[in-house]
C-alpha cells in the first residue's frame, strides 16, 4: 500500500514539471521579426536549454565538455499561429550563449505550445552552432533558423 501514495506523489511532481512554460500571447504579430521578446528570454525556456545542452554534450561523442553559462540577446525571429491546417503554435528564437570555455556562439531554437511529454507542456527544441553533431537540424541549424 506504501507504493500507492508514493505513485501519486510521482504523477505530481510529474504534473507540475510539464506545466506549459508560458502562455501564448495572441497579441503576439504574425510573421518574421527581429526583436526582443521576453517570452524567448524566459528563464523557463533557458532553463530547459541549458539541461538538455548538458545532457547533449555529455551524450554526443566527440563534443567539448561544455556548458552554458549565460544567454543574451534573445529575440523572436518567426512566430506561427494555431490555424486549422497547422494546429501546433510556434515561436523561433534566437540569441547568443556564452559557454563554460568561454565561446560566444549563436543558439536558434522553437516553442511548441502544448507539445511537451504526452501532450502536457511545452516543447523546446535548440541548435548551438557548431553542437549539431549529427545534423539534426540540417547544416548550420537551418530548420530552426
């Protein structure tokens, strides 16, 4: 019976990891722009970034034993509506990160909104110029661009 609170004390903490990271602002223009956005900058977006770097550098063969250490600069590049053709709403950022070895390299990356585990949360997907090993994101992190 001891399992049973500790499964739902488990889907909790799971529940409020996932919650999305932020809103969608439907004030927010449609199309390509190149300004700062506060929603690129969020510390819930760069948080999730800078895990999943680590994680990347660690798992990647043949990649520095890096880090990030700061963003700046972040800026909204495209921002996509949910439509009735395309129901997922996306936002493209870009900015620059400053790694533990001292590099200042470009970093491009999207919000999905409600794209997270099984549909809860967001989903952030990222190109450190340079990291995409196994051209993931095309040359020069082109899909995300």
């Amino acid at each position: 019976m001891a399992r049973l609170p500790a499964l739902f004390a488990g889907l909790a903490a799971f529940m409020a990891a996932a919650m999305p990271l932020l809103p969608a602002q439907a004030a927010d223009a449609i199309g390509i722009y190149a300004a700062d956005d506060p929603i690129c900058a969020h510390q819930s977006v760069r948080g999730a970034i800078v895990n999943r770097f680590r994680y990347q550098v660690m798992h990647v063969p043949n990649l520095p034993d890096v880090g990030i250490v700061d963003f700046y600069g972040a800026r909204g590049t495209r921002y996509e509506p949910a439509t009735a053709s395309s129901p997922i709403e996306r936002r493209y950022c870009a900015a620059t990160v400053r790694l533990t070895d001292g590099q200042d390299r470009p970093i491009w990356y999207l919000i999905e909104y409600g794209q997270g585990f099984a549909g809860l949360g967001d989903n952030v997907e990222f190109c450190v110029s340079g990291f995409d090993r196994w051209n993931v994101y095309n040359a020069e992190c082109s899909v995300l661009r």
